[in-house]
C-alpha cells in the first residue's frame, strides 16, 4: 500500500484538500507552510511528516512555543506511536531523547542546531509558527529556520496569518523552496454574544442593535463616550451556572492576570456548587491522588490546594505561576470531561488542545496596572 494510502486509511473521514495537498509535497520532499484556521486539522499534517520519518528511518523534532503545547504534544504521539519512539526535551522535562519523534521547546531545538545538530534529522515541524511574529522570542523561529540543515524538510504550522507567501519567500531564500499552503476557511463557526451582570446571555449582534435590554448597560447620563469601558463585570459563578444551565459547558474562562483567576477560583469555592457527578468526582480524586504520588511536591503549596480543591468542584486554574505538573492535571482532566471550568489567563491560548464549547472573556482588553479604564462586559464565544 501507497504511503499515503496507508495513513490516510487510519483516520475515520475524508481529508481536506489542503491536507491533501500539503501531504503530497512532503511525501515528495518538499517544504511546506501551512496557514489555516484553528480546528481546521493543521496536526495532521504534521502527523504525516511523522509517518513518513519513521517510515524512512530519520529523526523528527517537533517544536512548540509553550512547554504545556510540547507536553499535550508528547502525550498525544504516545498513545499514538508508542514510548519507545517518542521523546520529549523541555526546561522542565526530559524523557527518551534520543527518540526519533522529538517533541520540543523551539529554545532547545535552536541550541541543538548551534550545538551541532541532531544525527538523522530528517524533518523539523514548526507549530504555531506565526509566533516568529513576537517581538520578544520570535528571532527564535528565524534562527532555527536559518541554521537547520538544507536537507532537512520543514513543515511549518501556522494561524491564519495575511502574508504566508512573503513569509515562504523569505524562507526559501534562507533555507530552502518552500510550498505555501492557505486555507482560510474555519471548519467550527463562531458565535459571539454578551453576558450582562444578571448572568442573562445575549447575542452580540441584538445588543449591537439595540434590540435587547442589557443589565448593567443603563443610561448614565448625557456623557456616556466610556460607558463600554467602566462597567463592572457579571460575577464568575453567575456566568457558570447559566453555561450550566445551558448545556454549554466546558468552558474557558479567560482572565487577563493571575490575581483575577484566582480571586474567580476563590469565588467559585465560597459559593461551593459542584459542576460535577459523583462519579466525574471520584475520578478527580483519583487524578489528584495519582498526581501527587508521581510528585509530592504538588501537595505542599497553599495556591496547589486550593486549585486541587477547586477541581474536585470541576473548575481549574492555568496561568503562569501554576507548576507544570498541575496545568497538565489540569489539562488532560479537561480533555476527559472531568474539568468543567479553567479559569486562564492568555498563556493558556496557543494551540493547546482544550475541547471547549465556549469561551469566556472576562474584558476584551487586557489591562495595564495603570489603566483601569480597560475593563468591559464578560463575552462569550461559541466554540460549538
């Protein structure tokens, strides 16, 4: 059986045509970059160049801009290819590195390539490589591009981004011919829609209009140019229960600092209403406990108790200063059902895989410690 024949029989569904094209360039050794919608199925792709690495004997690195992405990543090509042949290289992790599917940090795989090299590479995979965009770590993403060996094939994954081809031109120059790849077309619609300080949900579009009441949105007065920004908020547990009630849950919550994630949490455990069935919460316990036998010190932090209690009420917490080991607790309870609500900060937003029917935004702004003007109504945003 065709190469392509024998991977694309492992997937249930047809193939988009701009998978289909980007897999026929790599199966005939070339370049590629690939801008499309997120959910439109980008991974696979990458799945791919996998398939064709281990077919031919050669090493992949797969790299990701977050730790919590190369995690998610080395879990999920686990439990599809095996321990033995999958390896993971993070600041906080190491495991199997001389693997021949190596999911790393875009940091690590730079240093290597300085280093020497990597023996029988035979394919990088740059996820989220719209990222070469940011001003503080994008030269990160050009210095791997510039310095990786010019037989090795890339395959680049990236948003929706307007200039894919100039980006491609500048890499074939760089590197070697790359094939642009654009698919604008995202596969889940969005809704958006606007929750007022009563918790009641509106679309977006009739309140624009003018068509529904909104509470909280009362006339001030004559001056009403900062109306938009100095509403206060519906209260977290307010919003919870009306996804609940909705059927509209998982959720994530997005909170634009640490502090407001976890005064959301505290909200939530005052209020004590669990999100979750007897059974759901059994097996909460059972991840808590198992995690904290693999690492004890998750048990020893005021903040890691009260997210452990927090999960046990099928609501979490990401952000920055929550240890690795619990984010990815966090993470694959999410992904099993188990973890209702994760309050978040922006961090958690790039391309982790977080089966959410909606999204929560806490402003549409985030707010600099000198402007407290930037805050505005919750909006949620249909994933479904």
């Amino acid at each position: 059986m065709e190469l392509f024949d024998s991977f694309r029989a492992r997937f249930p569904f047809e193939l988009d045509d701009f998978q289909v094209e980007a897999i026929r360039a790599i199966e005939a050794g070339q370049s590629v970059i690939v801008s499309a919608p997120t959910g439109a199925g980008k991974t696979l792709v990458a799945e791919f160049a996998i398939h064709l690495a281990l077919a031919q004997g050669r090493r992949i690195a797969y790299t990701t801009p977050l730790k919590a992405l190369s995690n998610q990543k080395f879990a999920d090509f686990v439990r599809a290819y095996g321990e033995d042949q999958v390896g993971i290289l993070t600041g906080d992790v190491k495991v199997n590195p001389h693997a021949r599917v190596l999911v790393m940090t875009t940091e690590i795989l730079r240093n290597a390539l300085y280093g020497g090299g990597m023996e029988d590479l035979g394919f990088i995979v740059l996820d989220e490589c719209h990222y070469m965009g940011d001003e503080g770590r994008g030269t990160v993403w050009e210095e791997i591009i510039v310095n990786a060996p010019s037989d090795v094939a890339l395959v680049a994954l990236s948003a929706t981004v307007a200039n894919v081809n100039e980006i491609a031109d500048w890499i074939s120059i760089v590197h070697r011919p790359i094939v642009p790849i654009y698919h604008p077309t995202r596969p889940v619609p969005l809704s958006f829609a606007i929750a007022d300080l009563a918790g009641d949900v509106h679309d977006y579009e009739r309140v624009r209009a003018g068509r529904v009441r909104v509470v909280g949105d009362e006339s001030r007065g004559p001056d009403e140019r900062s109306r938009w920004f100095t509403r206060r908020v519906v209260d977290p547990p307010v919003l919870i229960d009306e996804l609940a009630s909705r059927g509209w849950l998982p959720a994530i919550y997005f909170i634009f600092s640490r502090v407001g994630c976890e005064r959301a949490l505290d909200d939530v455990l005052q209020e004590g209403k669990s999100l979750l069935t007897r059974d759901e919460a059994r097996g909460v316990d059972a991840a808590i406990r198992e995690a904290v036998a693999d690492s004890p010190a998750l048990g020893e932090s005021t903040l890691n108790q009260t997210v452990f209690a927090g999960l046990r009420l099928g609501v979490g917490l990401h952000h920055a200063g929550v240890l690795p080991g619990l984010k990815r607790l966090i993470e694959v309870l999410f992904e099993r059902g188990r973890c209702k609500v994760v309050f978040a900060t922006e961090t958690m937003s790039l391309g982790i895989h977080m089966p959410a029917k909606w999204a929560a935004a806490a402003s549409i702004r985030k707010a600099s410690a000198s402007s407290p003007s930037t805050r505005a109504t919750d909006s949620t945003r249909s994933s479904a």
